[in-house]
C-alpha cells in the first residue's frame, strides 16, 4: 500500500498559494485493508475513504470507462493493481495530475510542472472529452487563476465536446454548481469568456450568450456591447467582494437586451420587465437557489428606477420599497443597492464614479422606518386607515429629505 497527495492541494502549492483541501490516493490496497486500518468508507460510485482522525479524503486508485453520454456514463474499475499512473491519467489536466510522495519527492508522469510554469491548462489525455463538467471546470479556473490560458489542442477538444452535445447532457445541479464558484472567484468574466469561446455558453446560459453584439446607446455606455457591459458589472462585483446572490444579479439584470429587436437598436426601451421573464427562466432551467433567484429578479426590475432614484417622487420611492420588501428585508436591498452601483460602474471610465441614488436611497429607507408607527396606531380610530396612514407617514418622512 502507497500513498500520494494529488490534486489540486499540489497545484497550489507549487504555484505558493494557501493549501485549503488536501486529497490522497491510495495504490494497492482494497476496501477492506482501508476499512481494517479504521477508514471510513464514503464514497457511492467508487471508493472513498475518510482519515479516522484528520477526515481528509483518501480514494483508492482507479480507471474509468465511457459507458454513457454525460458525467455520470462511466464504469469505475478500482483494483489493487491500479498504477499511479493510470490513476492520474484520468484526471483533467496536467497541473492537477501531479503526485506527492509521503518524503515530498513529486511524480509527475504528464510534465504538470512544465505546465505551471507556462501557466496553461492542458488536457492529460482524450479521455478528457469524455466527461463535460471539465469544460465547467476549464471555465472556472480561468476565472480564478487570471495569468493561465488554454492549451490550443485542449480549447479545440472542448469545442468537439460541445459539438458532440457532451454538455447538454449535464445536469442542472452541477452547471449551477460550477457556474456559483466561478462566480465567486476574482475574474468571473474569464469564465463566460471561456465557455463563449468553446460554445458552450450558447448551450448553457443562451440567455447570456446572446447579449454580444447587441449595441447600447454610446454617451451612456462607451462600451456599447451589452455583452461586454455584463462581464464589467460581475467583474466590479467581484472586486467589491460582494456575494454570491449580488454577482448573479449583476450577471443578468440586463437579459431583456438581448430580446429588443434589431431594429430598435441601441435602445431598449421595456428590457426591465423582459429581464425579469428572462431571469425567472434561467433560474427554473438551472435551479439557482432562491435568495439568488429573488435577488436577480428585483435587480432586473428595479435597477433603472433606482438609478433614477433622486429624480423620483417619494410615493414612487415607497412603492419601490414596498416591490423589494425592503421594510423587512433591508439587508437584501442593500444587495440590490450593490447590484445597481455594480450596473453603474461597469463602464469604462465610470469605475469610480459616485452613486449618490445608494445614499439617498440608504437615507430614505431609514427615515421610513423611524416614524412613529405606534403612535399613527393609537391615533387612528378607523383600524382599516391605519396601513394608510403608516404608508403616508413615511411617504412624508421620505419628502422632508434632501433630494
């Protein structure tokens, strides 16, 4: 029995970043030697094991088989007989199909150091094509590691992938997956980037794909491109650290551009509530979780009312508060305020621009709700006027502010 370190806790520690998750593969044992030594056995489709004290992951070495379309159509064989080396030609690419011994010597069959240092992604073998969660995953560490690029080959192998309709048969929970931690990385834009050039961007989120080449009005967007306005907004968003529900708000608030007809080009005249239709069907397809999906479809609603915040009336203002539940909920209006600054300063030359609307908008939701809501109560002797008569109170309070 051996054991090696792999994947990507090797990865990250030759490029000398922090090591969060370590993983271990295991040549020449069987479940019961692993379960006799007082492993845990966790894995279901092939053998896992968890350390009895650290709970680190030990898997014994394996091959697999295509049997099936997708990321689930493969036979695992699992032996003792089982070489390292078969183990990591299975992996995705190079940088992550590097073994450590328990001395610290590196094994290194498919030359991922060559690799680390040119800083590419490259696809150990053509059994990469067989499982589509690796484009997602190409995606996503592009999004994360902004110096790499992919292999010419491995792109071309990603393309034949998707052309073959490798990608459609994944299943929602994973894309959702993968797309969410791609989301939450520093550079989120490299992963649309990457999916749109391999194409599987238009089978995965066509929605999204299909705002390049859209135009916008130039003196509000010197980007134009409706496209390349997104990737600035979820680029600013990520710069700002804001969360995972504020970076998919900012990924689609505009999806109703990319249904205004051509002829209408550059302006978009109604794309709010098209967006929210747009948005909603996205998140059915892919089953994005609700504070996401809540998230989004406010965003998409309201993100144009409240740039013009300091232009609207106060009874507009409470309305927009009462659509946002933002009495109950004001730390999800302040994601929604993080969403609107992130549309704003996604444009170039716009970065640093002031926001006043979040400021006013902060301001008013604040004087709304310091009223004296029990006061209005025992003033009112008529209990149906006594909504009314709160909501013309804060509509009051929201008027005295200095606009």
């Amino acid at each position: 029995m051996e054991v090696f370190a792999v994947g990507g806790a090797i990865r990250d520690s030759l490029l000398g970043l922090p090591v969060k998750d370590r993983d271990y593969v295991v040549v020449g044992a069987t479940p019961e030697q692993m379960v006799a030594q007082g492993f845990l056995p966790v894995g279901k489709d092939f053998p896992v094991f968890l350390h009895p004290r650290t709970r680190e992951e030990y898997a014994l070495a394996r091959t697999e088989r295509k049997t099936a379309p997708g990321y689930k159509g493969f036979v695992v064989h699992a032996d003792p007989d089982v070489t390292l080396e078969q183990d990591l030609a299975r992996r995705d690419f190079t940088v992550n199909a590097i073994a450590q011994t328990v001395t610290g010597e590196l094994v290194d069959p498919y030359h991922g150091q060559a690799d680390l240092a040119a800083r590419v992604f490259r696809h150990v073998s053509a059994a990469f094509a067989e499982d589509p969660v690796r484009i997602l995953r190409a995606a996503r560490f592009m999004a994360r590691f902004a110096e790499f690029t992919i292999a010419p080959e491995t792109m071309g192998l990603m393309r034949q992938m998707v052309a073959a309709g490798e990608v459609d048969h994944l299943v929602p929970e994973r894309v959702w997956q993968e797309l969410a931690r791609g989301l939450m990385e520093a550079h989120p834009s490299r992963m649309f980037a990457t999916l749109r050039e391999c194409g599987a961007l238009a089978r995965i989120m066509p929605e999204i794909d299909c705002l390049f080449g859209v135009p916008q009005p130039p003196q509000h967007h010197p980007e134009i491109d409706t496209g390349i306005h997104v990737m600035m907004v979820v680029d600013y968003a990520a710069s700002q650290g804001f969360s995972l529900p504020v970076r998919f708000a900012a990924l689609t608030h505009d999806l109703g551009k990319g249904t205004t007809p051509p002829a209408l080009w550059p302006r978009h005249h109604g794309h709010e509530a098209r967006s929210v239709t747009l948005v909603k069907q996205l998140c059915v397809r892919l089953r994005v979780p609700n504070d996401c999906r809540d998230l989004a479809v406010i965003a998409a609603r309201y993100h144009g009312d409240i740039h013009r915040a300091r232009q609207l009336r106060a009874e507009t203002v409470i309305r927009i508060f009462e659509a946002t539940d933002a009495f109950r909920r004001p730390q999800r209006f302040t994601e929604l305020l993080q969403a609107c600054v992130s549309d704003a300063r996604g444009r170039p030359g716009y970065e640093t621009v002031a926001y006043p609307a979040a400021d006013y908008l902060q301001a008013a939701l604040c004087a709304a709700q310091q009223i004296d809501t029990a006061g209005i109560v025992a003033a009112t002797a008529e209990a149906e006027k006594i909504g009314l008569n709160i909501r013309a109170a804060r509509i009051q309070a929201i008027g005295r502010l200095s606009v």
